[in-house]
C-alpha cells in the first residue's frame, strides 16, 4: 500500500473508532436508563447494570482520549532543533539536531514500524539509555550499538527515543531528518523507509 493511501486509512479508521465508541456510549446508557424506568432491573441488577456501564463508558472514554492523542502526534524541523509532539499521553520534545547521532527502523510488519533516534546523552528522565543492555532485550537496534562503539570512545554515552505511534507519519520524521541533518546517520533499514518516501512523493 502507498503512504498516501496509507495515511488516508489510517485517518479513516481513527474517525471511525471515535464515531463507534460514542455510539457505544450512548446506546448502553440509554438501554440500560430503559430498562430501569419499566423495571425490568430492579435492586441490584439495576445498580450492578449502572455500574457496568460508567465502567465501560469510562474506558471507552480512555480510548477516545488515545486515539486524539494520536491524531494530535507531530514532527517539524525549526531551527536547528526537531520538535517532536506526543500527543495527550507521550511525552514531547525538543531536541537539537546535533545531538541526533544515529537513525534505525525496527520493522514490525509490512504496515507498521518503530523508529529508533540515538541521541548523546541527556540526563532527564524522559530519556532512556541506550546501552547493551537495551540492545540484549531489542536485538533489531544492535546496527547502532555497533556503530557508537565504532566511532566513539567508551566514555561518552548515550540515549534514545523510540517513536512507536503515529503510523505513516513517521515516514516524514524520517525524510525531514534526511533531508535536515548532514551529520545524523541512517541504518540501511531507514534508508530503506526515506526513499520509499522520496520516491512516491517525487522529492
């Protein structure tokens, strides 16, 4: 499937979840509030019947707020700087692009895919380590272990940021940042995803 249509799918399919789940609200509210004025739930059940669906509503809820969270996730290149936008529920950032050191993509199936930024460490906590450690339990990043061994000495350490939402769109972070950042370099992988994008967008 192309990005383009990708993108659209994707977009499609977060309206549709919202539409679903407030018709779901509405519909369980509104039958149980039914049931209750002809007493057909009485005592408990009526209580226990309320209870369930503040429960489910409530969740529901929770995934409404998810899924605008999505929506709302973006990524811009100003000055000098890429501003990354979690969303309600992820964090956002700010971060230098010099501090960008290495660019990987954990792909997870043919529709979806991780992007990995190695970044020099920043001490907040945001901000995991990127280490052998990580590497041991995500062996799809080891490319860029390999290549800070290689380059720099063993003193200097660093993090990571791993964009995990967003769906297609990360084809564009990772194009921006192609384009933005001489001094970043890409795994095979990424390079891989950015003339994917390069090609079907005409760049």
């Amino acid at each position: 499937m192309s990005i383009k249509k990708a993108l659209k799918k994707e977009k499609f399919k977060r309206k549709r979840d919202i539409i679903i789940s407030i018709i779901i609200m509405v519909f369980m509210a509104y039958f149980v509030a039914v049931l209750a004025e002809n007493e057909v739930l009485i005592g408990f059940d009526s209580y226990f019947s309320f209870f369930y669906v503040i429960v489910i509503d409530f969740l529901l809820l929770i995934n409404i707020i998810r899924i605008l969270s999505e929506e709302k996730i973006s990524f811009e290149v100003q000055e000098e700087k890429l501003k990354i936008d979690g969303g309600y529920l992820a964090p956002s950032y700010i971060l230098p692009l010099k501090k960008i050191v290495y660019v990987d993509v954990h792909s997870i199936s043919p529709k979806e895919f991780y992007v990995l930024l190695v970044i020099n460490k920043i001490h907040r906590k945001k901000y995991k380590d990127y280490n052998n450690f990580f590497v041991k339990r995500n062996p799809h990043y080891s490319s860029g272990l390999e290549f800070v061994k290689g380059k720099y000495s063993e003193e200097e350490k660093f993090s990571f940021i791993e964009i995990k939402k967003s769906g297609s769109r990360k084809y564009y972070l990772l194009y921006v940042l192609y384009k933005s950042a001489h001094n970043i370099v890409f795994s095979k992988n990424a390079i891989k995803y950015i003339k994917t994008f390069v090609d079907e967008y005409k760049l």
